[in-house]
C-alpha cells in the first residue's frame, strides 16, 4: 500500500516533533495530527511558529516549513481517521492513579478511546501504528477492540516505538540510531510494514530501520528505556560512595566509560533523572513482570526506581543538613525546573521533589527558569497534593531574572543542566547572597575551583 495520508492522534511530545519531521520529509504525504486538546492544537496552529506549545531546538523551523502546505493540525478527530490509511497512536500512557495497579502499570484508557473511535469511523482498510510505549501485548487488545467492528474493515496493527529525547527531538528524529517497527508475521502484516518503512525510507538508511514482531518491538521499548535509566541510577548509586571515600564521580565514569564495552554515555550523575517515561515504563514493567509471577526480575528493576527516588531525598537532606539543620524562611534559589536542559517539559522533574521536601522544611523556593512559568512550577507542586494550592503559592515564586532569583538566598540549587547557568557573572550573584553563600550543584555543571575561589561553598554531586 502507497501511503499518501497519514493521521497521528496526540499532538504532543512524540506526536508533534515525530508528525513534523515525517511531513518534512515527505511533502507527497499529507499528514494531519489530531488532539481533543483544542487549546494545544490552536498553540500548534499559532501564526507565530515561536509560539508552538512544545519548546525544542530546531523544531519551529521544520514546522513552518511544512505546516499549511502538508501538515495539518486539528481537532477533528474522526474527519482525519477516515481519510488516513496509517493512523500513529500517539497519545499519554501515563501511570494509573486508580484501581488495579494503580501507581504501576501503565493507563491504557486514551488507548482503548483511541481503537474504539477508529472501529467507529473506519470504512477501509487501516494501518494502525502503536507510537505511544505500550505493555508488551497491547497490540492484541487494540486489534480484539478493532476486530469486533462488524463492518468488514482490515486492521493491521504495527508497533513503532519511539526512540526520540526531549530537547534534541528533532536531531533524534532526523537521524535516529534506528527505526524499529514490529508487525505481524503474515503476508498482510508483512506489507504493512513495508508501507511504514518506505515512509522512513524518505530520510532513514535502510540499515537503520529494524523490523520484528510485534511484541519484540513493544518489549524493547520498555527495555531500552530500562536500560538507559539504570545507568543513571547505577553512577548515582556510586556518587554517593564517591562522597564517602574521596574518589570523583565524575573521574570514575571518565574511566568506566573508556571502557567500550560499557562506553561514555548516560553515566552523568545527577540529581536524579526526571521526565514523564523512564520511572512510568520501568514501573509498567515491574508491573508486567509480577503479574507474570517474575518477582525477582520485578525486584531487579524496581531497585532503579528506588536508587532515583533516593538520589533525590539525598539531596534536599543534603541542602537542609549543610545549612546548620534549617531552612526555614530561607530563601533557597533553584536555577532551573525542567527535567534537563533545552525542553519547557518538567514532568517528573527532580526539582519538583526536592523544592516539596524543602517547602516542608519551611524554605521559601525562588526560582528561575528560562522556559518555565511560575504558574507551572506551582501546577507541579500541587499535583503532589502535598499541601494546598495557597500554601504552595506562599513558598514557591518565579523570577524572570537569574540575579534576582538568587539575590538575598541562603542557597542556590542547580536542577537544570542549562547552558546559560554557566555563563553567569557568578561573583555578582556572590555579592548579592547571605553568608555563607552556598551553592548544591545537582549537575556537576559548575567548576568547583572557580565557585570556591570567589568564595561560595560549593557541593557537588559524587566530589
Ligand atoms: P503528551 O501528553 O505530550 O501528548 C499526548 C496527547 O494526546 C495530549 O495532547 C492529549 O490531549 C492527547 N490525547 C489523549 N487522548 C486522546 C484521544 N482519545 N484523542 C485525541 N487526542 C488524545 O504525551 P507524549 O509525551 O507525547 O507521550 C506520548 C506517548 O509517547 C507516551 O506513551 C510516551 O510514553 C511515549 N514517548 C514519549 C517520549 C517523550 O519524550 N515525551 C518519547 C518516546 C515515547
Ligand atoms: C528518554 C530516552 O532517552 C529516550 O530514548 C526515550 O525515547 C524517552 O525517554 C521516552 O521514552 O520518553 P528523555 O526522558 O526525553 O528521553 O530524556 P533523557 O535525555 O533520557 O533524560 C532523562 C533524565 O535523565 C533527565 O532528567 C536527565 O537529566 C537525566 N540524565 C540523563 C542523567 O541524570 N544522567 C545522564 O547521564 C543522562
């Protein structure tokens, strides 16, 4: 089958920059994202592409590009299911919050909406692609909601997980390191895979683009990420050692990573990985893993989530400690909120734990982030359902400037890697603090030499 249009429901994080990237690629393809979100679609469809609602590198440039003349974004869902002959499924997999499994596996219900008002519009034959990071298995659930139509109508259901980072989304898209899509072993499946990988063969090596079954392709989504957060977690388990013992976190990854077996990446320690999929997909996967009865594959990897959630309460015990066991009505800067550098997304950021553990100390939280609102920083807060909305406002407030975030504190914590934080007039920032000036670089990303020679006391994570 030659695709000519292509719908994706989930204007989001994967959805927008992925649906981009493919209408760039392929102008002969008009592709259409859909959301019932109309305020995100309206952002999408901004006359000024600066103000598209997701913040990434390079991403408004592709957008202008290709918005209007083949891509399209909209709120008419089922308009754009009828036309397509490959629907992605792009929406929100987010941790239950209710019932069976709550607070583990993984909440399948914008899923199951999704299959049931595509059996609903469908009236030829479809290409539905999981993009979304699914349960191994949910391929088979989708296609039992999609068999039972009754209106004659073939589904093929693919599974073609996405690999992309926040904040290098559209590089990762431009050049993936591969492209998996797993389908079934029939010949209907089989072409329905080829229909897929021509649309990446546009722009994507053959070489690079991988094909499996269905539930390989699912697992290894959950895997790979399982993979990259355990890293974390293991070189944060060894910072901590590293603070007992004298040695440097930062010389030990150094001289693991050289080794190229294990290799440089993912081992900077940190104050605790943040955003809205590792802890959900390797808690969806302890989930899967006892529910299969594999209670020591579930314990192996929960130790991940258990070793980041330390990472972070070490840290604010940290802050708390060093400032003579009080923090009360201090005033503590957080330079950065998003979960890592170049993105406005700040789901599960190690910012929103530590500020929450601080605020029950009584400290009053300033912070400064060049993509993130007040107004959202206090959204995170509330969601934890801590304390009240009121109490939140009364400690937390934004500042639009670095110096003025930081004028008065006791403390500066660094949460966020961004590249501006190191370009600051530090010994401004110096002269303006309380004595002793004391900065907690959650990231490594400051030099300990300089900050100590104008006099801050600096901690770092892992020296
Ligand atoms: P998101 O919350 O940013 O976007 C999901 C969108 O889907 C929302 O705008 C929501 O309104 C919309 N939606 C939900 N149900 C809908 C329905 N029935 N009809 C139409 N629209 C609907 O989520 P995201 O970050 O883009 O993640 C989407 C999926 O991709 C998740 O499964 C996630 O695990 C996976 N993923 C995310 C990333 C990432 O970096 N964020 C990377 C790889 C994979
Ligand atoms: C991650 C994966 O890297 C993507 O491949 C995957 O597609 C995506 O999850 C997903 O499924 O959602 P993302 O969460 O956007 O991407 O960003 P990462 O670069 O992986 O960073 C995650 C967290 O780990 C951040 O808080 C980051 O600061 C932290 N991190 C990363 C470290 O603390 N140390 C490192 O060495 C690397």
């Amino acid at each position: 089958m030659k695709i000519t249009k292509i719908c994706c429901i989930g204007a989001g994080y994967v959805g927008g920059p992925t649906m981009a990237v493919i209408a760039q690629k392929c102008p002969h393809i008009q592709v259409t994202v859909v959301d019932l979100n109309a305020e995100r679609i309206a952002a999408w469809n901004d006359e000024n592409v600066d103000n598209i609602p997701i913040y990434e590198p390079g991403l408004s440039a592709v957008v202008a590009e290709a918005r209007g003349r083949n891509l399209f974004f909209s709120t008419e869902v089922d308009k754009a299911i009828d036309e397509a002959q490959l629907i992605f499924i792009s929406v929100n997999t987010p941790t239950k919050t209710y019932g069976k499994g709550k607070g583990m596996a993984a909440d399948l219900k914008y899923i199951e909406l999704c299959a049931r008002q595509i059996a609903q519009v469908a009236k030829d034959n479809k290409i539905v692609v999981e993009k979304s990071t699914l349960p191994v298995r949910t391929a088979e659930a989708i296609k039992n909601i999609l068999d039972h139509t009754g209106n004659g109508v073939q589904f093929q259901i693919l599974s073609n997980p996405e690999f992309l980072a926040e904040g290098t989304a559209v590089e990762d898209l431009l050049h993936p390191d591969r492209i998996l899509i797993g389908g079934d072993t029939t010949l209907e499946g089989q072409e329905a895979i080829q229909a897929l990988v021509d649309v990446y063969a546009h722009w994507v090596p053959a070489s690079k683009i991988l094909t499996t079954n269905v539930w390989s392709s699912e697992l290894s989504k959950l895997t790979a990420n399982a993979f990259l957060a355990q890293r974390i977690s293991s070189i944060n388990a060894m910072s901590e050692l590293c603070e007992k013992t004298g040695a440097d976190v930062n010389e030990v990854a150094r001289a693991i990573g050289m080794d190229s077996r294990i290799g440089s990446k993912f081992l900077k320690s940190s104050v605790g990985f943040g955003g809205s999929c590792f802890q959900k997909d390797i808690l969806n996967l302890v989930y899967i893993a006892k529910s299969y009865g594999l209670n020591e594959v579930a314990d192996y990897w929960e130790q991940v989530i258990i070793m980041n959630d330390h990472q972070k309460r070490r840290f604010s015990t940290q802050i708390v400690q060093t400032l003579y066991n009080t923090v009360a009505a201090k005033k503590i800067a957080f330079l950065g909120w998003a979960f890592k550098k170049d993105t406005n997304d700040t789901r599960e950021s190690a910012a929103i734990y530590v500020a929450n553990d601080l605020i029950n100390e009584q400290a009053q939280i300033a912070v400064y982030d060049p993509k993130v609102s007040q107004a959202k920083a206090l959204a995170d807060l509330d969601y934890l359902e801590t304390r009240s909305k009121e109490a939140n406002a009364k400690q937390l407030q934004s500042f639009a400037s670095p110096y003025d975030a930081c004028h008065g504190a006791h403390a500066i914590a660094v949460l966020t890697e961004w590249d501006e934080f190191k370009t600051y007039d530090w010994q401004k920032i110096y002269d303006g603090m309380q004595k002793p000036a004391f900065v907690f670089d959650g990231r490594n990303l400051l030099h300990r030499a300089e900050m100590e020679a104008i006099g801050f006391v600096y901690q770092g994570i892992g020296a």
